[in-house]
C-alpha cells in the first residue's frame, strides 16, 4: 500500500511537471501606437500627387482608432512615418472596337521609411506597390477626374497596408 501511495504521488507529479512544460510564455509585443505623419515627398514629374497621397495618409490615419496621430512627435513613443512616392506608371487594358483605349491599369510605387523620434536612420523601410484600373471614356476633363480618384484610392490602399505593418511589427525601434 505504502508503495502504491508513493507511486500514485509520483504519477500526479509527472503528470503537474510535464503539464507545466506545455505552458508557454507568450511575450507580449510593444505595439506602436502614436505617429507622425511627414510630409510626402513626390519623387514622379506629375505635379500634384504629393497632395494626394497626404489626404489618403489623414484620412487613413486619422480614422483609424488604433493609432494616434501627433501633431508634434513625442520622444520615445513617436514613430515618424515618412512616405515617398517614386513612380506612376498606366497601361491601357481595355479596348473597344475602334482599338482606341477605353480602360487603363494604374500602378504606383511608394517607398517608406519608419524613424523612431529622435533617430536619423530608419528602422525599417519598404516598398508597396500597388495598382487599380481606371475608365477612360468620356471628355478629357471626366477622364483626368477618374484618374486622380484612382491614384487617391491606390494611395488609401497603400496607407492601410503600411497601417498593417506597423501593427504586425511594432518593434518600436529595433531592426527584424
């Protein structure tokens, strides 16, 4: 009996001391929560796009609940998201029976940079490209307006995808 007892209490400990080594400590992730926006650095010959990219930046940014927005970067808690856009590229995809274009794939390539305040070299940079289609019927005038709603939309989606990124990689400084 005194031997069952003994091996009854060594079975419950095994089993406590191998349960206890399935426990993993999960470490939580310092996430990145208060950004600057720096203003957008157009690097394409096509006048404008710099204010494009900037509203899709607030509207993205601002509505997101998730972030803070500084108006001036906070030390150590900021992270300065600067935006550059280096090109704009279009082909037409679209045809009618004419073969005049009635339809073209807008691509743009932006690069940004993440600089914890108070640093003067990036922690992490990356490049998104992104493209969406756009219709070209219609006067010049509509057909221009249906261009720079695509690039704003392209610019949306850039901002969230960068919106993402710093959620999923909030290393606050350090390289990956």
């Amino acid at each position: 009996m005194w031997l069952l007892s003994r091996l009854f209490a060594l079975l419950i400990l095994g089993a406590c001391i191998s349960g206890c080594g399935t426990i993993t400590y999960v470490a939580r992730k310092e996430v990145i929560k208060h950004i600057y926006i720096s203003p957008v650095t157009n690097r394409t010959p096509e006048e404008g796009i710099d204010i494009l990219f900037t509203r899709a930046a607030d509207d993205t940014f601002y509505t997101d609940s998730r972030f803070a927005v500084d108006k001036t970067p906070i030390p150590d808690e900021t992270i300065i998201v600067k935006p550059s856009v280096d090109s704009i590229s279009a082909f037409s995809v679209g045809y009618n029976a004419d073969d005049q274009a009635i339809e073209y794939r807008l691509s743009v390539t932006a690069t940004i940079k993440l600089i914890k305040f108070g640093y003067k070299k990036p922690f992490k940079v990356f490049k998104i490209i992104s493209y969406g289609f756009y219709d070209a019927t219609g006067t010049p005038t509509e057909t221009e307006m249906k261009r720079k709603e695509c690039i704003e939309n392209i610019a949306k989606d850039i901002f969230r995808e960068v919106g993402e990124k710093l959620l999923e990689g909030g290393n606050n400084g350090k390289n990956d």
